[in-house]
C-alpha cells in the first residue's frame, strides 16, 4: 500500500519559515517526479514546486520563485520544501505528490500552512 506521510505545516507569522517534510513508502517502482501542490480555500489545487529524480529539473510557481526550495533524498524516498518570507497567501493545505516510472500518480492526505498577517 503507498503511503505518503507528510508532517512539517503549522502557524507561523508573516515573514516566517516552515519545512515540509514527505516520506513515500510501498511503491513497487522507482519515483520519478515528486512535489508540492497547495490548494486554499476556494481556489484549485496548484502546483508549488516539484523536482526530477536526477535533481536536475526543478519547476516553481511564480508566486514562490525565491522564497521556497524543494529538495529531495532519493535513498529515503523523501521530498522537502523549504518555505521562506511567508505571506498570507502562502496560506493552505500543502500536499506531497509523487509520480513512478509507469506514470501512475500519488497523493499525501495534505498538511495545513496557516500564515498570520
């Protein structure tokens, strides 16, 4: 059974930072692409940031270009995302996403990002 844990949202001010931990495990085949998507209230699910498995392509949203960082521990089966100079509308559910080599895709159960003015 795939499981994908995340762990690392919470309050945090304006100007803050947070990291997102997500740890995938009961994939039969290796993973590919992982990443973050956000969806807040009333808004569609988009993406925030995700990374190759050979490190090499990374893609962000605008919105987040320069304050956020996503990482990745191939051994580990772990993405992080590395989240700096919060602003309130960073504020949403943040949801780990990873794809394996037969395209098949996966979903955390999302982790809430709460940013106070």
């Amino acid at each position: 059974q795939v499981q994908l844990v995340e762990s690392g949202g919470g309050l945090v001010q304006t100007g803050g930072s947070l990291r997102l931990s997500c740890a995938a495990s009961g994939l039969h085949f290796s993973i590919t692409t992982m990443g973050w998507y956000r969806q807040a209230p009333g808004k569609q699910r988009e993406l925030v940031a995700n990374i190759s498995r050979d490190f090499a392509t990374t893609n962000y949203a605008d919105s987040v270009k320069g304050r956020f960082t996503i990482s990745r521990d191939n051994a580990q089966n772990t993405v992080f995302l590395e989240m700096n100079s919060l602003k309130p509308e960073d504020t949403a559910i943040y949801y780990c996403h990873v794809e394996d080599l037969n395209a098949r895709r996966f979903w955390g159960r999302g982790t809430q990002v709460t940013v106070s003015s």
